[in-house]
C-alpha cells in the first residue's frame, strides 16, 4: 500500500514538473505540438500548463539592439562615409516571428539587411552636410519608418533606427 502510494506520488509529481512552466515578465511563449504552434501565444506572466508531448518555444518580450559594423555609404554628394548606426525592436507578433525567422539571430538575420538598405538609399539622397548636422533626425525618422513597415510580416516592430557615428572615409 506505501509503495503504491509512493508510485502515484512520484508519478503524479514527475507529470506536473512535465506539464507545468512559468513565464517571466519579460518574455512571452508558443507552445508547439509536432513541429506546428498551437493555441495563441502565451504572453501573461506566471504558472502555466500544456500537454506532456508539447514543447515551449519563449522569446523575450523586452527591447532588443541590433548593433552592426562600421559599413561604407555614399551621399548624395558622392561622399564615402563610414556609418555606425543601430537599431531598437522587439517581437510584436510572436507567431509572426516564430512562422517567418523561429529564432532571435533569423529576426537579426531579416532586419540587417533591410535595415542597412533603407539607410543606404536615404543617405543616398542628401548631401554630407545633411546627414551629419541638420537633417539626421528626419533622416533616421524615414529610415524607422521604412524599416517597420517591411519588417512587420515577420513579426517584428522596430522602434527606433540611428546613427552613433558617421566619418569620412580614409
């Protein structure tokens, strides 16, 4: 009888520690069945529970920087110019992001190359003398702004793209 109970407890204890998880503030999840989300994204905080045979997939509900390397542009003025800029997102849509990258370095992997892009073809269309002192604000404005709407099918939203340096090329 003790060992039966024994069994049941430690049965029943093995099961919750399988099915039960918890979300953190900072972060939101899908739970996956077979390779396919089920349900809607998990984004409140706290104890959950799912199917044994489920996996967790989280994300980080947090801001997120993308950084990248010094990379040459030329303006309007044929100006090489060696651009250091960065950009702020999150992951908006989780579903979105899990179906379109699966993971932060695929979301890293979409927007650095759209990213680099919009900055190139709008520094492309103002003189040096704009970028660097009188119209980088609306400058980097039209860049986010382009950046978030074509990053958006991936789930991502992109809060904010600037410019830490910009000099002349050797």
């Amino acid at each position: 009888m003790r060992i039966t109970g024994l069994i049941v407890l430690v049965v029943a204890a093995v099961t919750l520690f399988i099915t039960a998880y918890t979300i953190d503030e900072t972060e939101q999840a899908l739970i996956i069945e077979f390779g396919r989300p089920v349900d809607e994204p998990v984004i409140e905080a706290g104890l959950h529970f799912k199917m044994p045979w489920r996996q967790l997939v989280k994300f980080e509900k947090r801001i997120l920087e993308y950084d990248v390397q010094p990379t040459a542009i030329l303006s309007l003025d044929k100006k090489r110019l060696e651009v250091d800029n960065y950009a702020r997102w999150r992951i908006s849509k989780p579903l979105k992001f899990y179906r379109a990258v699966r993971t932060i370095n695929g979301g890293l992997g979409r927007i650095d190359p759209i990213v680099y892009s919009e900055i190139r073809v709008e520094l492309g269309k103002h003189n040096l003398t704009e970028i660097v002192d009188k119209r980088r604000e609306k400058i980097m404005d039209i860049v986010t702004e382009e950046a978030r709407d074509k990053l958006k099918e991936y789930g991502i939203d992109v809060i904010d793209v600037r410019i830490k340096r910009a000099d002349l090329s050797q």
